[in-house]
C-alpha cells in the first residue's frame, strides 16, 4: 500500500530509471511509460535519449526538485525548464526540416 514502504527499501536514482505500465480500457490498451532521471545536473543530457519526435505529443514532465536544500529550488527549477525546453525545440526544429508536414498535431 502506497506510503508503507520502509525507508531502507528505497534507492536513489543515480542515472536514467525506466518503468512502464499498461493499462486495458474496453477494447484499447494504454501504455505509459516513465523515466526518472537522478544524478542532478551532471547527468542532464540524458534527457535527449527519452525525448524523441514522435511522442511529443502525447509527453508530461513531471519535475520534482529536492527540497533538502530550499535554497537551489528555484535555480534548479529554472535550469530543468531551460533544458526541457532547448531539447524540445531542438527537436521540432529537427522535424520541421525532415518532414513540416509532421507539426500539424504539434
């Protein structure tokens, strides 16, 4: 049940984490998959790996920021935003000049 877990049970995430879930709706299946990207800063340009133009659609970012120092919040907040968005421009820039017919749902 959510919030029992002991607290020696859960890991860090030290790199880029993948998990993935399906769920059945009547006749439709729905697959979600989740990455969670721990290291900080350092390790920010592995975002491009799970940013790709054909499910930029159908993407949320969720960003959680480590409150154990308040004092970075809004820098960090502002820097994962910067990323988030240069990679998202970087890569309808790059659908754009493959295929501007593939921005219609964009």
């Amino acid at each position: 049940m959510f919030g029992e877990t002991a607290k020696e049970e859960l890991t860090e995430t030290t790199a880029l984490d993948f998990k993935f879930g399906i769920k059945q709706r009547e006749d439709k299946s729905v697959k979600l998959n989740v990455y969670e990207l721990g290291g900080g800063r350092v390790l920010a340009n592995l975002l491009q790996t799970v940013f790709y133009g054909s499910a930029l659609t159908s993407t949320a970012i969720v960003l959680c920021i480590d409150l154990s120092k308040p004092g970075n919040s809004i820098d960090s907040i502002l820097f994962w935003i910067k990323m988030i968005r240069d990679i998202t421009l970087a890569i309808v820039s790059e659908m754009k000049e493959r295929d501007p017919s593939s921005l219609l749902g964009v």
